[in-house]
C-alpha cells in the first residue's frame, strides 16, 4: 500500500502531489505535477521576488480553461509553509500571507495556486513601497512593435527622471516596468509619482499612450497602468507562471531583448528552463544594489510640466 501512495502522490520538494497527471492546460498538455516541478525547478529565481512581501495567489484548481480565484488569505486552505502575518496589516480582512520559502510554493501549488502576486512593499514596513510598477495594457489588436515602443518611451522618461527601472514580460500581452525606490515614500507619494509618469508620457505620445483606464479608451494605444501602485494591490511576480492557455510565466528581460521577443508571452512554464540555463547575465542582476529615491524635487518636476 505505501508504494501505491507514494506513486500517486509524488513529492516535489517535500510536498506530495495529488492528481499529479491531470492536465491543467489543454494547450501544453502540462500537468499538475509539471507546474509543482516548474515551480521547485525556478525556487531559486522565484522565492526572492516573493520573500517578505504579501501575497495573492491565483487559484486555478481545474485548470487554466476552468474559473480562477484571486485569494489573499488561506481560507480553508491547508497551508502549513505558507507564512501569516500579522493581523494588523490589513484589520479589515482574514490575515494576508506570504511565501518565504519554495516549500511554500511547491504548497501553494499543490493546492491549485497557478500565479503568485505580491504587494510593492515589504511585510516588516508596509506603510513604505520599496517599488513602483507600471503595466502596459495594449489594444490587443495592437502588434508587439507598439509595446516595444512604449516599452522604450516609458524607459527612456524614467532614465531622464535620473530612474533606474527593470522590466519583464507579463506573460500575457504587456510588459511591466519596475522601478526599485528606497523606503522613504508613502503610498500617496508613489501613487502620486506613478500617476505622474503616466500623465506626461500620454501627453507626450498622445498617439501610442493613453493614461486612463478602459478598452475603449486604448484603441490603437497602450495604456500604462500606474493603478497597480495602491496599497492592497499586487502584480505577477517575475518567474510566475499565469493561468492562461500555454502556462506563460512573467520573464525579466534586457531591454535590448525587447524587439526580438515577439510577444509577453514567449516563455512558459515548459521552456523557462531554456532561457535561465542559457543566461549569461540575470537581467535583473542590479535590482537589489539599486539605491533610488523619489524626492520632492522629482515629484514637483514631474508635476511641473
Ligand atoms: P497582461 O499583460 O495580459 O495585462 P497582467 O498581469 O499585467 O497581464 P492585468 O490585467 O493588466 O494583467 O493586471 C495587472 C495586475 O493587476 C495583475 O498582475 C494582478 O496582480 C492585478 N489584478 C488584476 N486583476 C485582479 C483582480 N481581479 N484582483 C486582484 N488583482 C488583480
Ligand atoms: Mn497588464
Ligand atoms: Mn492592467
């Protein structure tokens, strides 16, 4: 009998897999079990985005085809690894969470998580985001030239706002600009910034950037999303995958990668491996040593204009 268990629950990392051969992505044909040996395999890339920081997860337990549920607590989920944090940081809800360890992950996915969101600051001080993110949304009619050239625009504002950002594929259709900002500013004040940058980039290229919200207002245009900066709210960490047809996962990249990608979601949980193993150079490799503020003469710059 305990051989039978064993087959039918294979350990990934410490965690035994049930349905381990159910297809969770009819577009692939990846499993359950691929998507707990996808996540083991890219522990070491993945765990750091996630450690400290509150987590959403996105449940998809029949799969990519089936309905998915954004959850920012445990629920009735049994997740032992997965860390809970204190009440106080969200008095209004069930306690957020957070994975600081693969196990965590592993876990996660054990119980249907497909995607793995975290917040724009650390648990230890939440009332100060260490990050700003901005998301492209295209038209989806748009080609990927266009998203490439926003890409660049949005870049080329921050680099002359003195800003050091990093990007990575969302794994759906955009791109998502991150920039690393020390522990300084309020929520307002990142809100204020990201909004700002949004406002003078649609001004600037009225033709390709739109700064509000709504398919209709992106027609032929890419709209940066400067809303994902809120307190509360949570983007894909890079090296997620997303629970969408093909299992793609969100992929730092070089910017002078961007022209050659084709689309956001060039890499999945399948081929992943090809591109880390093939890495020379993690294209985030400067993230952490990254030392930036945004201060009050580059609010009121911003503002200015
Ligand atoms: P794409 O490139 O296809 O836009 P994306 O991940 O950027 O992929 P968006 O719809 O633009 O998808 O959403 C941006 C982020 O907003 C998500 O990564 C997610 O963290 C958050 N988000 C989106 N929808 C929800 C939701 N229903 N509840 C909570 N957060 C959400
Ligand atoms: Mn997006
Ligand atoms: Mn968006």
């Amino acid at each position: 009998m305990p051989a039978k268990t064993g087959k039918s629950r294979p350990d990934v990392g410490g965690i035994g897999i049930s349905n381990p051969q159910r297809v969770i992505d009819s577009h692939s044909g990846a499993t359950k079990l691929q998507l707990a040996q996808y996540y083991l395999a890219v522990g070491e890339w993945l765990v750091p985005q996630l450690a400290g920081r509150p987590l959403s997860i996105v449940r998809a337990p029949d799969g990519v085809e089936g309905d998915s549920f954004f959850q920012r607590h445990c629920g009735r989920l049994k997740m032992p690894h997965m860390k809970v944090l204190p009440k106080s940081l969200d008095p209004e809800h069930a306690r957020l969470i957070q994975a600081d360890s693969v196990t965590a992950v592993v876990e996660a996915a054990q119980m249907g998580t497909v995607e793995f969101h975290t917040w724009n600051a650390h648990s230890d001080r939440i009332d100060r985001p260490d990050r700003v993110v901005f998301d492209l949304d295209p038209d989806p009619e748009l080609p990927w030239e266009k998203m490439v050239e926003a890409t660049g625009l949005t870049l080329d504002l921050l680099d002359s706002l003195g800003l050091r950002a990093f990007i990575k594929t969302s794994g759906g259709r955009g791109m998502h600009v991150v920039v690393p900002i020390d522990r300084r500013s309020s929520w307002d004040c990142v809100n204020e910034f990201a909004r700002g940058v949004t406002v003078r980039l649609a001004k600037e290229s009225p033709e390709r950037i739109v700064a509000k919200m709504g398919p209709k207002n992106r027609i032929g245009k890419i709209f940066v999303d400067y809303l994902r900066n809120q307190r509360g709210a949570s983007t894909v960490a890079a090296y997620s995958a997303r629970a969408r047809p093909g299992l793609p996962v969100s992929m730092p990249v070089r910017r002078d990668e961007l022209g050659s990608l084709g689309a956001a979601n060039r890499w999945n949980i399948l081929n992943a491996h090809e591109r880390l193993d093939a890495l020379e150079h993690d294209p985030w490799a400067d993230y952490g040593s990254t030392r930036q503020s945004l201060s009050s003469r580059l609010l009121a710059s911003l503002g200015s204009r």
